[in-house]
C-alpha cells in the first residue's frame, strides 16, 4: 500500500510540475526556442511536451517536428509554426474550422475574421486598424461591401 501511495504522489508531484512548466511558457513565444533554452526538452519525455503545449493552447495538441515544427489541435488545423530561427505563426479557429485569428512574429502582423452562420466572411480586421465587412440577402448573395478606408458598394 505504501508502495502504491507513493508513486500517486510522485505521478501528482510531476503533473504540478508540468502544470507550472506550462504556465511559464503561456505567451513565452517563440515555444519550441524557449523550452530548448530553459532545459525543459532535456527533461521532459516526448508525451510530457504534448502535455505541457496541451496546457499552453488549452486543448490537445500533437507535434510534428518537420522543419517548421507545427502543432496540430484536436481538428487537424495547424495551431502554432516555428521556424529553426525562432520566427513564429499561431492561428485561431471557430468550431467550424474557420480561421478566425491569425498572427505572425516576424512581421508583427496579424488578422482577425468573423462568419456567418453559414460560413460566409463578415468582417475581417488588420493589425494596421484597416477593416473590411460584407453582407448577404437570405440567398447567400452578396449584398454590401465596405471599408476603413471609405469604400462602399451595394450589390443590390
């Protein structure tokens, strides 16, 4: 029994430990960079990284280290890209699988959009503060288009 108690309070000691590794990486891009700088890839086995970057994107991810080293989320959609200089791309998706948030570190760029119950582009926004936002009729027809930057058509 005291056996058994104290390998539950090993599994319990290293999950907390886990649980902080993500906590600190949590916004600390670029991920695969940093968790090489601070020892964690040295420490960690293949399937304690998927449970840290799990915690980090808040949902399951698997890793494909290729040469961008990509994530992957429960959907099959790339959620994170690294590049071997560090360089970093995550994206964001609607339970559609839309793309609904990208940003991208050597730039400083990034993008939002925003659907329709049926999967049609609304709104799409930039980091520059430029916007786009479209209507439709009830038959899918686009009805309105207009920009930041003044631009308005009706399709009408």
């Amino acid at each position: 029994m005291k056996k058994i108690i104290r390998r539950i309070l090993r599994e319990d000691q290293r999950e907390r430990y886990l649980n902080k590794i993500g906590d600190i990486m949590k916004n600390d891009f670029p991920l695969f960079k940093n968790m090489e700088l601070y020892g964690f890839y040295d420490q960690l086995s293949e399937d304690e990284i998927n449970y840290v970057f799990s915690g980090v994107f808040g949902e399951p991810v698997s890793i494909h280290e290729l040469t961008n080293r990509i994530y992957d989320d429960k959907n099959g959609n790339i959620i994170y890209s690294e590049s071997p200089n560090g360089y970093w791309s995550k994206w964001e998706y609607n339970e559609d699988g839309r793309v609904i948030y990208y940003e991208d570190s050597k730039s400083k760029y990034w993008e939002k959009w925003e659907y329709d119950e049926d999967g049609r582009i609304l709104y799409r926004e930039y980091d520059t503060g430029k916007w786009k936002k479209w209507e439709y009729d009830e038959n899918g027809k686009q009805i309105y288009y207009e920009d930041s930057d003044g631009l308005i058509r009706h399709y009408r």
